[in-house]
C-alpha cells in the first residue's frame, strides 16, 4: 500500500506487462497497438513507454488502483509546494486531501492533456486557499525572524525551525508575499515554485491565458515597489 498519511491509500500499481499480453491492449500476437502498454510484433523483450497520467486516469476508471501511478509521479511534488506555502503541519493533510479530491472527480479529467500537474496544482491551491490566514502568519513569521534570532524560551525549537525557513526565503520577500492579495499570491506561486508556464498556470487556476499575463505583470510590479528591485531581477 502507498500512503502519504493515513487518510490516502491506494494499492500498488499493476505491471505493465503481464503473461499473455498488455492489460489494455488487444489479444497477443495481434500486432494492433490500442492501449498505452501495447508493443506489437516488433517490439519483443521490450517495455512500452511510460503511460501518460491521462492514460493513467483513464485506466483508473475501471481499474482503480491504476490512479496509484498518478500519486507516486507528483505526491512529492505537491508535498514540498504545500509545505512551502504552509509549513509542515499542513502538508501532508494537503497533499492527501489533493489526491483524494482528485481520485473522486477523474472522470471529469480532461484525457487530451497528457500532463496532470496543473489539475492537482489547481486542486492543492483550493486547499491552500482555506489555510489563507495560516499562510499570511508564516509569512509575516518569516518576516520578523532575524528580529526573534536572539529570543530564548520554551519554543526555541520551532524558533529554529522558522528562522531556517527564512534563509531560503528572505525575510524581505516573505514581507512582500503577505501583503499580496491571495489570488496574486496563488498565481506568482504557481509560476515561481511549481514551476508552470503561463499556459499551464492557466489551466490550473481555470483562467484566460491573457489574464495570466496581465496580472503577473501587475504582481511583479508591486514586488519591484516592495523590494526596490529592477524589473529584470523581478
């Protein structure tokens, strides 16, 4: 079984391959080639290539356990976004509940979009969004950390923990993200951490493309007023 925390099992993916031909393919020896781990005559002692995750969503339909695939690909991925939006304590709660969420609507997955990270991107930053005050707290957190560096007491541990937080995310920064709006928040996020085109950001966050580009621009302004920086190393 694989588990991000208790609340999210799904058991082990099939093999591809399985004595007497492909799970989602034609009767062996046909030659046809109409499910993702066909190979065909000609490619004897050889896997097929990996299957998409829409291919993976698709299978999950009547092979459920094939949504496995899907978690093992971007459950990381999505564990250490959470985690930098949130905190720890938040994120495996978020990255179960992103699976779940995703599991139960996957029949409304858009199968010609091969790549699944925007969709879970777009389910996770719902879920962030109900932990908008917890997030704002922990920015502004890691914004007064060089002030508290020297404090002493009883939660001197989680003091440590924060301020290494703050080495990776500069005090200043952390300052200017809390006074971002959530949805400008949750879409420079989206480009800068998770790494997403416009394109992709779009998809996740259920927008115009052109609206992706106008309100980056806008962000990146306020940042260059709250950071005193050039438009280049914005």
């Amino acid at each position: 079984m694989r588990t991000v925390s208790g609340d999210l099992r799904f058991p082990s993916v099939a093999p591809a391959h399985e004595p007497g031909g492909s799970r989602l393919g034609t009767e062996p020896g046909s030659g046809a080639r109409t499910g993702p781990y066909d190979t065909g005559p000609y490619d004897a002692g050889r896997y097929a290539p990996e299957p998409s995750d829409a291919e993976l969503i698709e299978a999950s339909l009547t092979a459920p356990e094939r949504f496995a695939g899907v978690f093992d690909r971007h459950a990381d991925e999505i564990h250490a976004y959470a985690g930098r939006r949130l905190g720890p304590e938040h994120a495996d709660d978020v990255t179960a509940e992103t699976f779940l969420v995703a599991f139960r609507k996957r029949q409304r997955y858009d199968t010609t979009r091969p790549d699944a990270r925007p969709w879970l991107y777009g389910i996770a930053g719902n879920l962030i969004s109900g932990h908008r005050r917890s997030e704002v707290r922990r920015l502004r957190a890691l914004a007064r950390a060089p002030r508290d560096a020297d404090e002493r007491g009883h939660h001197e541990e989680e003091r440590g923990a924060e301020r290494a937080s703050a080495a990776a995310l500069r005090p200043v920064l952390a300052a200017a993200l809390a006074r971002l709006s959530a949805a400008e928040r949750e879409l420079l996020l989206l480009v800068a951490w998770a790494d997403l085109s416009y394109e992709e950001a779009a998809e996740a966050l259920k927008i115009p493309i052109g609206t992706v580009r106008s309100r980056l621009h806008r962000v990146r302004a306020k940042l260059r007023r709250h950071l005193d920086l050039s438009e280049e190393n914005v």
